[in-house]
C-alpha cells in the first residue's frame, strides 16, 4: 500500500526534499546537498509563501518542481562566491539566445546535459534574466 500524496503546494515541495535526501542518503552521496535541504525543512513557515510560488508557476509541467528544487540545493551546496566576482555582475543572455531556447522542444534530459555544461555564473546570468521577464 502506498502512502497519501501530498495536496499543499508546501507537502509536495517538501515531499520532494526529503526524496531526495532519502535517495543521497541511501546511495551515500551529496552530503552537503542534504545538509541545504535539511536546512530548507527546519524553515518550514518561513517558506511557505516561496513553495506555493514555485508550485503555482512549475506545477503544470511535473519534472520542472523537481528539477528546480535539485538545482535550487546543488546551487547553495556548490556555489562559490569567489569564483562569482571573476565575472561581470550585470551580464545577462541576450534575447536572442533566449529565443532560441524557447524554440527548442521541451526535452529535459537535453535541459539537463545543457545544465551540466553550465559554469555557476551562466546559471546566475539565466536565474537573473529569467527573473526579470516573469
């Protein structure tokens, strides 16, 4: 018998979480990546307005909650403020690199090969200027 699934915007963010850190745990991998999601569960409250954003805006396309939130923890796990500032700040993807993005099919296993070949500042530059267009 299966457990209940989640209803909340919160419950599924989380549930989502926790799988994972169940998965790093069992396989014996991303400590660090379990150390951020442990941090993102103890501040459960706090969140809750961010979790329904995320769920309202990346629930109509299922992969895209999980795949952000794993971005979201391999981000704070990894990201390195000193390799950052080598880079100018203000850089964002052209319009045109973004048009072509969004012409490209909706394939998330060749989102996830582009992502692995992404430096930490190309994915800042993307996370700022996908921001600023919603």
């Amino acid at each position: 018998m299966s457990s209940p699934q989640p209803t909340t915007p919160q419950a599924i963010c989380e549930n989502i979480l926790i799988e994972g850190k169940r998965y790093n745990i069992e396989h014996e991998i991303l400590p660090s990546e379990n150390a951020v999601a442990d941090r993102l569960l103890s501040r459960s409250l706090e969140l809750k307005d961010a979790y329904e954003e995320l769920h309202e805006k990346l629930h109509q396309h299922p992969p895209a909650l999980k795949v952000f939130l794993d971005l979201l923890l391999s981000t704070a796990a990894f990201w390195s403020p000193e390799k950052s500032r080598k880079h100018d700040p203000n850089e964002t993807i052209s319009p045109t690199s973004i048009a072509r993005l969004q012409a490209r099919p909706r394939n998330w296993r060749n989102c996830w090969s582009v992502a692995r070949n992404c430096t930490t500042h190309q994915v800042s530059a993307a996370a700022r200027t996908i921001t600023s267009v919603m």
